[in-house]
C-alpha cells in the first residue's frame, strides 16, 4: 500500500482563501470527471489535480492537470 498512488484535486479560486482539497481519487479518470462536474457546476476559478504517494510530502506533489477560468475555461497538462 505504501506505493499507492491517489489523485488530489485541490481548489485555488479565490473564493477558497487558503485553498482547499475538493476529493481524493484512486484513480485519473475518476479524479478528471470529478473535475469536469466542479468546472460544470461554476464558481471555480483554479482547479488542480495532483498526483500523490502515499505519506510523501507535499514538496513531491506532481501536478498532472489543470483548470482555468481566466483563460477563457482553458484545461492544461
């Protein structure tokens, strides 16, 4: 279990002061979808997935992808 990977989607919007974990996901498609609903829902400005070891420091979180508003809804990788 120690190799474990999980997905992070982490809320930066400026209505989420300090940032904020929306979800933890075992998987990068379920992590995506969970993404694609938050975007459709609105109010999100910055979304970000990362991908996590288990008990690895944050200094190690890997961003796989990203969402934002301000650049007219544009999805990066």
């Amino acid at each position: 279990m120690e190799n474990q990977d999980y997905y992070i989607i982490w809320d930066s919007s400026s209505s989420a002061a300090y940032g904020g974990s929306l979800g933890v996901y075992d998987s990068y498609e379920l992590a995506l979808k969970a993404m694609q609903s938050y975007v459709s829902e609105g109010g999100v400005e910055y979304l970000h997935c990362y991908l996590v070891k288990l008990n690895s420091p944050v200094s190690d979180w890997e961003q796989v992808i990203g969402y934002m508003e301000d650049n007219g809804g544009e999805w990066s990788l």
